[in-house]
C-alpha cells in the first residue's frame, strides 16, 4: 500500500497497489506510441472501461481483447483503426466526449471495436 503524504497517524491514507500501474510496462517498451496516444493512455488500472493495463497478461486491453500500438494507430484482432484523437478520446473517456471533439468516422471505429 501506497501511504499519501497527507495521512496522520490518526488518519492514515492509503492507495491500494493493485490500483496504481505504470502506463508504460517494461513489456511494452518496443511498442512506439505517439503523442495522440501517450496523451489518453490510462494512469490507472481500470478494468471496467474501456482501454486498460492487464498486469497478468502484460497488455494493453480493451475488453477482453489485447490492444498494441503503432505510433497512435490502435491495432486490436490483427486490425489497425487510426489513432485519431477522436477514436483515442471514445475509447478512454468515461463519460461520453462533446460530440463535436470526433467524427463519424471516429464513432463508427468505436462501436467496430466494441461490438
């Protein structure tokens, strides 16, 4: 456990570790990534959405799918969807983005992706 600077003896804060992954494994470090795609890459393991660190598997996953990169272009299932910032903000936000920050182009790669 990851102990805050601003715990107290009597308040102490903690991070769970299982909750704290470092974007970039040692696995992944022959995997070049753009500046569209460092920009949305997760901090945080977060299993329930969208694209998320797999510390077992030692991937990139959307789903249950292994996800790797070219530049920002996003390559899952042997497939190669364009990184656009659009594409990278649907598949990252949580919430739904302004619709006008991607295009229809961007919307159909997503729903391809998940369904």
């Amino acid at each position: 456990m990851l102990q805050l600077p601003s715990s107290t003896p009597f308040r102490p804060r903690f991070i769970e570790d299982s909750t704290i992954v470092d974007p970039v494994s040692p696995n992944t470090r022959n995997i070049i990534i753009g500046e569209i795609g460092q920009k949305f890459l997760p901090r945080l393991k977060d299993d329930k959405f969208g694209l998320y660190y797999d510390k077992k598997r030692k991937s990139f996953m959307i789903g249950n799918l292994p996800t790797t990169f070219e530049n920002d272009d996003i390559i899952i299932n042997k497939k190669s969807y364009e990184g656009t910032q659009g594409l990278w903000r649907l598949l990252s936000y949580k919430d739904d983005p302004n619709e006008n920050l991607y295009t229809e182009e961007d919307l159909k790669n997503y729903t391809e992706i998940l369904w």
